[in-house]
C-alpha cells in the first residue's frame, strides 16, 4: 500500500499510544510514527513531561504511568486508541539492582497492557530483547525457536511477556506482534542503562575525547541495529500481512554481529589517533556473556520481508557526521 492511501486509511481509524515515548526507542519511534500516519493519530505518553522536547510539543502527549490500569484504560479510551507500542520499562543492568521493581514495570506493567488491550480489541506492539536468551541457548546463529533460560530479571520479564503476548493472541484473537531487538545504536536520546550502551557512548567519546573506557571485553560479540533499522523494523511488523504471520511474537532481527575492538576499529578510520580502554564492568560482561553471539533472523526475513539497511561501516559512518554535528 502506498504512504498516501495509507494514511487516508489510518485518517478513518483509531490512534496509536506510545507508552515509555521519551526513551532511546519511543524518542524516534514518534516522530517516526507522526511523520508516517501523520501527527493528529499518534498519543505519545510518559511517566513525567521531561524532558520538553519533538515528542512532548509535536504533537498529543499525555503522562502515564503504565503500572497503572486505570489509568491506561482512561487514556485508551479517551484517544479512542486501535493500538499500543508499549515501550516503558527499566533496562538489563538496571534491573539487576533493582529485580522486583524490573518486574512490576517489565511484565507486570506489560499485563496492564494487554488486560485494557483485550478489553478495547487494541493491537499491541511488545519489544522483546536478545536478553530473553540465556547461557544455555545455542549463541552462534541462534534459532527463532530455541531454548530460553535467561539468568537476568530483565530476560525473565522478556520470556514471559512474549508468553503473554502469544497466549493473549490464541487465547482472545488480540493482534500482538513483537520484536527480540538487539542492542540499538542511536545519537538522538542517551540509552537507559543497558549492556549495550557501549556502542552509543564510544562514538561521543571519540568525538570529544577520542578515547574511550568500555565496560565489557573487546571481544564481547552481541548482535547490534541503527535505530533506523528499528524503527523500520517495527513499523514494518506491525503494517505486514497477518495471513503471512506464523510467529507473530518475539522475531529474531539483526542487522550487525559486532565486538567493541570491531566498532574501535571502525571508528579508528574515521579518526586515527582514537584509543579504546578496557575497564570492564562485571555486570555488564555476565549479562553480556549470557547474550547469544548472533542470531538467525530467517523468520523475520521470510514473513515480512525484514531487511537492515545499515551494516557496521554505513551506520558509524552515519554515527560520526551525527554526532559532530550535536556535538558542535
Ligand atoms: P528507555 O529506558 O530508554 O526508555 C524507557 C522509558 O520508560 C523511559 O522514558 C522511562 O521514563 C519510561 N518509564 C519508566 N517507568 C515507567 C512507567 N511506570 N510508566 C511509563 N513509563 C515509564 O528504553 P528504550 O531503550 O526506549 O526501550 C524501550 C523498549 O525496548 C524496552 O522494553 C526495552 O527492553 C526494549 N529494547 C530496547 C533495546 C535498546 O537497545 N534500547 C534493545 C532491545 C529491547
């Protein structure tokens, strides 16, 4: 369908709430969104109205606290809401300071979700995570379907919510899709203290300091994606055809398989004389080591057609003019 009648179609239809909107992901997936099925369709939401910026004054943005039910169902049914991205939660290595609050945002508040889903018939988006794997699960090409036994409280949150999510689509007919993403590369807001983080800050650092400390060792190899690869990517499951949907949950997508001595090589084309330290965080590299090394995103490819456009060279070239350019 072209963009045009695309949006003369969703004109007709009910709005899309963006929970979590003023974090790494929701702070381009708005925009991204207004821009697609323009401003007036999309809600964006938050714990509080900070910081003010595109995604507070662009357009509709309400404060929501997603551990409350009511108060999403308030909001769903005042915006007459057709579908829910539902981006609040805590990340992997904070969650392990905090595992009972992870819990009650990362699944609890995910139930909250689907409860006020069923009973308005809204679609629902879930961003699962290659931390929904464990050390168990085979790490080289990792299955879509496999074994998964996470050892974090951020895992265990993404395993049972995609079970949830599945169960709701069997059980109610509801339309939940979702993704497991990778780490997100992006330059527009700061990552929410996960274990990939390393791969946002080493480019401000090169930029600024052109040296930089990573908390996990430089052979840690995790599977990575540009944020424009992500906002594609769940804008792109949630448009594709259901008939073609045997998995509708948790699709393994990747566009990068990258170590951070591979990313320091990188960037040392750009800027020659960057230096990377190695101050390991053991946190960090336990959670990272229990992480599969590369999945398979066969799945993702075969029902709807998933494809990255940046690989390693094209997105920390891209990373580097970005950056520059904020930090000038
Ligand atoms: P983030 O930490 O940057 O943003 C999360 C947002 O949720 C924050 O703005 C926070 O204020 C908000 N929030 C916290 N408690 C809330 C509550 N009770 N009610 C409503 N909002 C609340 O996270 P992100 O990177 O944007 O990630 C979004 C989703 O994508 C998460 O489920 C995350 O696990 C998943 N994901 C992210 C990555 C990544 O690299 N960023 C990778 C894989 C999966």
């Amino acid at each position: 369908m072209r963009i045009a009648e695309l949006r003369a179609t969703l004109a007709m239809m009910k709005k899309m709430l963006v929970t979590g909107a003023l974090g790494q992901i929701g702070s381009e997936l708005v925009p991204a969104l207004r821009e697609r099925y323009g401003s007036e369709a999309i809600v964006a939401s938050g714990i509080r109205f900070r910081p003010v910026n595109s995604v507070t004054e662009g357009g509709t943005f309400e404060i929501l606290d997603c551990t409350s039910v009511d108060d999403i169902s308030a909001i769903v049914q005042r915006h007459d809401v057709g579908t829910i991205y539902h981006m609040a939660a805590i990340m992997s290595a904070i969650g392990e300071k905090k595992p009972e609050e992870a819990w009650d945002l990362n699944f609890g508040a995910f139930a909250n979700i689907l409860k006020v889903a069923r009973q308005h018939r809204c679609a629902v988006f879930f961003p699962s995570s290659i931390g929904a794997f464990g050390p168990t699960t085979p790490s080289q090409n990792t299955p879509q379907d496999t074994l998964q036994r996470p050892t974090t409280i951020y895992g265990v949150a993404k395993v049972a919510g995609e079970m949830l999510s599945d169960y709701y689509a069997a059980r109610f007919g509801l339309d939940t899709r979702g993704l497991r993403l990778p780490g997100l590369i992006s330059n527009v807001t700061p990552p929410g203290g996960g274990t990939t983080d390393y791969a946002v800050d080493i480019f401000y650092q090169a930029v600024r300091e052109k040296r930089y400390a990573c908390f996990l060792r430089a052979e840690t190899r995790l599977d990575m994606m540009y944020m424009p690869d992500a906002i594609s990517s769940i804008t792109q499951l949630m448009e594709a055809d259901a008939s073609r949907l045997k998995h509708r949950n948790a699709f393994n997508v990747t566009a990068m398989s990258i170590t951070p001595a591979e990313l320091a090589a990188e960037i040392q084309r750009y800027i020659p004389d960057f230096v990377m330290d190695y101050d390991v965080d053991p946190l960090r590299q336990e959670i990272a080591d229990s992480w599969p090394d590369s999945m398979d995103d066969s799945a993702a490819r075969a029902e709807w057609d998933w494809s990255p456009r940046y690989d390693l060279a094209s997105m920390t070239k891209d990373m580097l003019k970005k950056v520059r350019t904020k930090l000038k």
